[in-house]
C-alpha cells in the first residue's frame, strides 16, 4: 500500500512533465511559422482594373475620365487582394517533427507608408502543411484611398495606388501588415503571444 501511495505521485509528475513539454513542443512549432507578402493582385481603383499599370501616363481616356469623376467626388476606392505567404518549417527535418498547422484567425492591421490604415481577418481556416512549401494567404483589401492622402492630390492618391501593385515605375509605397495568429493544435487554439510584422522580400523572423 505505501508502495502504491509513492507511485501515484510520481506517475502524477511524469504525466505533468510529460505535458509540459508537450505544450512547450507544441508552441516552439507553431512559433516557427513565417510569412511575407507575396504580391498584389486583382487591383481596382474606383472600378478601373490597375493590376498591371506601370505608371499614371499609361491610362487610357476613358480609365482617366472615371479616375478624374471619382476624384472629384472625394472618393477614390482601392479593391485588392494582399497575398501573404505563409512557410512551415515544420517537415520532420532539424530536430522538429512533421507538423501540419491549420490557421483558424489571422487578426491584421495594414500600414500603408507608416500610416495605420484599416483591419481585418480571414473569413475561412487556412492550412499550411509541414512540407515547407508556401502557402498563400489572400486578404482581401477595400480601401477609400482619398482618406489616406493628406495632401489630396489626383497625381499623388494614383501614384500611390500604382505603387501599391508593386509594378510601378516609380519608388513603390512602403505596405506592413501586422498580424497575430491563432493555430489549432491537439491542445486546442494558441495565439501568438505578439503580433507578427509581415513586409515583402523576407520572411517574417
């Protein structure tokens, strides 16, 4: 009997352990994922079709009668979609096993030039598969690009709208987006302790 009153602690203790590390396991891969911003795509401004205008001097009469109109009716609405590329490392090599990672909330907020624009989230689960391959995350963007404009500017609020395609002849516009993932795991739904700061060119570290 007193035998078994020792077992029971220390199975207890193992269990626990063995938990914890489970947890610590577990959140050490999902921290692993990484993202960046892939491209833009499926480009509008006030109903005009932008994704592949390289400058302001390649419009067309009538898309510069309908940017004109919109422009002096205040309001020049940009529709996009931001494709975020997603990476896990995760695929059984370096010590870390294989692990699939199903994003079910991706909070966001966009910086456009350092300013703070809108917010948003990703309407459906998204999965990104241990096999290190990426995986895009769409976002889709509608944004009334006159408000963000101070000097309010027909030249300047297309030219950022250009810039934003990422085609644009010119310096292209400065787009952050912060995010803070939540993944589902066998222990239930973790979120990122911090948000995660997604630019271009590079993943997020």
């Amino acid at each position: 009997m007193n035998k078994l009153k020792l077992c029971i602690p220390l199975l207890l203790i193992l269990a626990l352990c063995n938990l914890s590390c489970s947890v610590y396991q577990t959140i050490v891969n999902i921290s692993r994922l990484k993202f960046k911003i892939s491209n833009v795509s499926d480009y509008t401004l006030s109903g005009v079709n932008i994704s592949n205008k390289r400058s302001i001097n390649v419009l067309s009469a009538i898309e510069a009668v309908k940017l004109t109109a919109s422009f002096v009716n205040g309001s020049m609405p940009a529709s996009f979609t931001l494709n975020i590329s997603a990476v896990n490392p995760n695929n059984g090599t370096g010590g870390y096993p294989s692990t699939n990672a199903t994003i079910v909330s991706f909070p966001w907020r966009l910086l456009i030039d350092g300013k703070e624009t809108i917010t948003g989230d990703i309407t459906n689960p998204i999965s990104v598969p241990g096999t290190g391959q990426e995986t895009i995350i769409p976002i889709r963007i509608s944004i009334d690009l006159y408000k963000f404009v101070s000097s309010k500017e027909y030249n300047g609020i297309v030219n950022l709208a250009l810039n934003l395609s990422g085609k644009s002849t010119s310096t292209p516009s400065s787009i952050i987006v912060y995010a803070k993932p939540t993944v589902a795991t066998s222990l239930g739904n973790i979120s990122y302790p911090q948000e995660v700061k997604i630019v271009n060119l590079e993943y997020s570290k």
